[in-house]
C-alpha cells in the first residue's frame, strides 16, 4: 500500500479557492461598476500573490472601457453605447 501525501493534498486544496457570486435587481451601470471594482481588486492583490480570474459576458470589454482615459476614441465602446450619448447629446 502507498500511502497518501495529505499534505500536498491539503495545499492543492486551499490554493484553490473559488467564490460564484450571483447578483439580482442591479442595473447595468452598477453592474459594469461592479466588474471595474473587481478588476482593480484582481490586478492591485497581484503582487501580494493571489491570481485571479473573472469570468463575466463582455468581461474584457467592459475593462477596456473602464480604462479609458477621457477624450479617447470611443471606437472600442458597444456602437448601442455610442448611439444613446449621441441621442443624448442632441436632446441637450
């Protein structure tokens, strides 16, 4: 009989850790806030060690838009996104 290596075991179970967050009546701007504030928390934790990984529809996106600096070209952003401000801008 061989014996198990439970404490290989033990660190290959608690270093990895998963957390499925469900969300309900939230808006949509809350929602893409949500996943920049997730962001920030993944890439400010990644020098302490911890790697990340956010799974979400548009995920990558979402982020690219939330970086962007303001004056930027807004190519990149859902056209549905740049419809709305540009009605928006002609309602003002």
């Amino acid at each position: 009989k061989q014996g198990l290596d439970f404490n290989h075991l033990i660190s290959y179970i608690y270093s990895m850790k998963e957390v499925h967050i469900e969300v309900s009546n939230i808006t949509q701007k809350q929602w893409i806030n949500l996943l920049l504030e997730l962001n920030l928390v993944k890439s400010t934790w990644r020098r302490f060690g911890p790697q990340m990984n956010i799974k979400a529809k548009n995920f990558e996106r979402i982020v690219k838009w939330g970086r962007k600096k303001h004056g930027e070209d807004a190519d990149d952003i859902n056209p549905a996104v740049r419809r709305k401000r540009f009605i928006r801008e002609i309602k003002s």
